[in-house]
C-alpha cells in the first residue's frame, strides 16, 4: 500500500506552516481531518513523521527522509500529468516506429526532422526490421507504424496503406569500373556480371529484380551475398561485383563508388507506411497526416 496524493499533501503543508492549524487553514479543512490524514500516512509508513509537542512540529527520522523527497514526487506528478494530457492532444507521448532499408535510405529522414520538430514533446522509437516482420509486431501490438517494402503485400484487414515512394533501379560500380562515367544503364548490359546481392532476408527483393532479368533472357549471376547494406557496397568497393538498388542508393553517397540508374526498367520498388485502423495511439493519426502533407508537398514542388 502507498501513500495517497492527499495524504503526501497534508504532510508538506504541515512541515512548511509548521503547525496543524495553520495548515487546517491553508487546506481549508479541519485540523481533525489533518490529523487523521497524517496518522494514516503514518499506518502506511509503519513508523511516525512527526514529533508532536504543544508549541511546535518536528519531523522524526523518517519524515525528514520522505520530505527531502517531497517535491521531487510533486513535480513527477506534475510533469506525468502534462504528458498525459499532451498524448490525449497529439502533442506528447510515444510512436513505435519501423522501417525497410529503402525507407530510411530514401525520404523517411526528412518526414521524421519535419515532425519532431513540430511535435518536439513526443518520443519517437525506431528500428529496423523487414517487411513481414513489422506486419507480426503491429498486429501483436509492439509497433504503431512500419514503412515496408510493398509487393502487393497481404496486409490484415485492419492495417492500412499509404504508398510513400515508388523508384526505380540503378547499378552500384566503383569508379575505375568501365561504367562508371556512363548515365545511365540498361539491365541487360548486366549479363555476365558478378552481382553482389542479399542474404535469404533479401530473397523477396532478389527475386523480383531477377524476374525482370528473366524477361529479359538471362540470370542474375549472384558472385557475394550480405545482409547489410554497407557490407553489400564494401564488397562493391572491394571490386568483387555490381550492386542492383533501389535509386535511394543514391542519397548514400561513399567515396570510391558510382550509383548509375538503370534507365528501361521503370519505378518498380514500391515502399508504404503501414498502420492499424484502431490504434489507440492519438499520435498515430498526426504522423499519417504529416506523412500525407509531405508527399503532396514532394508533389506540388515537381
């Protein structure tokens, strides 16, 4: 059992005035409901605060431990009040947040600076993890938004979409490969190259960019696989083959290397924010909508 607000109230109010009657006036009470609420604080405690003469209050042992530690308490209450109001508002609280590699790599960065800093009171927690994946944590609670790599992807009957970017390809070469002064590529110009590609948790996108590698008459001839992006454009470093990307590649410029878009294949990399209908997160709604301004902002400037 612990104290009660009224109860931790009470004993603050008759440590500052330094007498029951003052505070009874202070509180607008009786000093035997004073009373009373300082010997329950005290049944609580297992042990007495103060130290009752008939000229003055003193505080025992214990009160002098809990009052040094009373207004720290107040202002917890305080500070855990306003936060709850601002998460009622949109204006506080804590949105969960996923991403694909595609995502974070391409316009995510700037609709995240873009709300933090019109919403700076709420905390936002955000981590990696692939498209299935964040699908299993939102419906398990764990996630209020993901951003995923979209494949027409089967999505619960609560979830929602919103496309946020739909891109094409390019080739990731080093800069003393042959095509590194070019402008652009055409797919089929990559048969017979070693490619560097993902691990088995990259099989959907692998797949996808192989079968417009089929329709063209050829394999995709895999030389390296990785999991992670920076290891995939080390192995491009290390001169061991080419790396097919979405062109967001592009936004993560590194020294010794070459993005060249790969001009007959179209947008085919379709990335989407998801989230549940019912989320009970008022902070959920906010970010959609920030996420829908900025696309029709991204729009209007083309």
């Amino acid at each position: 059992m612990l104290p009660t607000l009224r109860q931790l109230l009470v004993f603050k109010t008759v440590v500052e005035q330094g007498s029951f009657r003052k505070s009874a006036d202070v509180l607008n009470t009786s000093q035997p409901a004073l009373s009373n609420s300082v010997k329950a604080l005290e049944d609580v405690l297992g042990t007495s605060v103060f130290f009752r003469t008939t000229r003055s209050v003193e505080l025992t042992a214990a009160g002098t431990a809990l009052y040094a530690r009373i207004d720290q308490i107040f202002e917890m209450v305080e500070t855990a009040t306003l936060e709850a109001r601002d998460a009622a508002d949109g204006k506080g609280g804590r949105l969960r947040l996923n991403y694909v590699d595609f995502a974070i790599l391409g316009g995510l960065p700037d609709v995240l600076e873009n709300f933090r800093s019109k919403n700076p009171k709420i905390q936002i927690d955000i981590g990696f993890a692939r498209t299935l994946e964040q699908i299993e944590k939102m419906q398990k609670g764990q996630i209020d938004i993901g951003f995923i790599f979209d494949m027409d992807t089967p999505i619960p009957p609560d979830f929602r979409r919103l496309v946020f970017s739909v891109e094409g390809l390019a080739a990731v070469v080093p800069r003393a490969h042959r095509w590194a002064k070019r402008a652009t590529l055409e797919l089929e110009e990559l048969k017979g190259e070693p490619i560097i590609a993902g691990d088995a948790r990259w099989e959907r996108y692998t797949d996808m960019v192989n079968e417009h590698c089929i329709a063209r008459g050829f394999s995709l001839e895999i030389s390296q696989r990785a999991y992670l992006r920076d290891e995939m454009l080390s192995l491009v470093l290390g001169g061991m083959g080419v790396l097919i990307y979405p062109n967001c590649i592009m936004n993560a410029a590194r020294f010794g290397l070459r993005a060249i878009p790969i001009s007959d294949v179209g947008d085919v990399i379709t990335t989407s924010l998801i989230w549940r209908s019912d989320s009970a997160n008022p902070i959920v709604a906010p970010f959609v909508d920030a996420v829908r301004k900025s696309l029709a902002n991204a729009v209007d400037t083309k």
